[in-house]
C-alpha cells in the first residue's frame, strides 16, 4: 500500500482491486482445482465434491460483466479513499482504467494439503508443484 501511496494514482488503485478479482475468483480456484479436479475420487471412490462440496470453476476477469466491474470499481474507490488518493465516481472512467490495468499471470502455487484420516500416510499427501517454463 505504501507503493500505492506514492504513485498517488487512481489507476494504480484499479490494478490493485482488478489483480484481486483475479486472485480470488480465478487463479486460487485454479489452485484447488489442480489439487482436487472435478472428478477426484476419495480413498473410498467417492466422489470428493458431493454434498457441500460443489465444484467450484474459475472465473476470469470480463469487463462486460457488470458484477466484475462492479467489484472493481468498488474496491478501488475504497483503496482511493483510504489512502488519500481520491476517489473516480465515474464508472465508465473506471472500466476503461480496468481494461488498461495489466494483471500477473498464473503461475500455480506449490500446496501440501493432508486430507482426512490421512496424517500417517506422508505419500498420499496432494501436491501441487509450480511449472519450470
């Protein structure tokens, strides 16, 4: 937040809620869906998302849904806010700023996850490992 204040840019605060939105909806499902893919079975040979569990699908950033810009929009203005930089009350100004702001690309996480029942069996741990591109 620091970096943020000392651009004092309100498109800087666009980037930081659109990177976010990207985060969270698309790139930590992709995560889990690396650990656990639709059709995991447990050790039983059940399926893993039953029940509760629903399958959860990543959803990558679309300016056209009003939602994905909603949040956007939203979240920088209170990033703006906090931080003094000022706030963009103009959507429309906003979207564009979005379309513009450039988000990291994936890269998948290395994750250990001991699922239960299963802390004496070290080998039947899931692993995600990152690419060697």
């Amino acid at each position: 937040m620091i970096e943020l204040k000392k651009t004092n840019s309100f498109e800087a605060c666009v980037t930081v809620a659109k990177q976010l939105f990207t985060d969270q909806f698309d790139y930590q499902i992709r995560d889990l869906l690396s650990l656990f893919p639709a059709d995991y079975k447990t050790k039983e040979g059940q399926p893993f998302w039953s029940g509760p569990k629903r399958c959860p699908s990543p959803i990558p950033f679309d300016i056209n849904n009003e939602t994905h810009a909603m949040f956007v929009f939203t979240y920088a203005n209170l990033i703006g806010f906090s931080l003094g930089i000022g706030e963009n009350k103009n959507m429309a100004a906003v979207n564009e700023m979005a379309k513009a702001a450039a988000v990291t690309t994936y890269v998948p996480k290395t994750i250990t996850v001991k699922l239960d029942g299963e802390e004496s069996k070290e080998d039947d741990k899931k692993t995600l490992t990152e690419d060697d591109d």
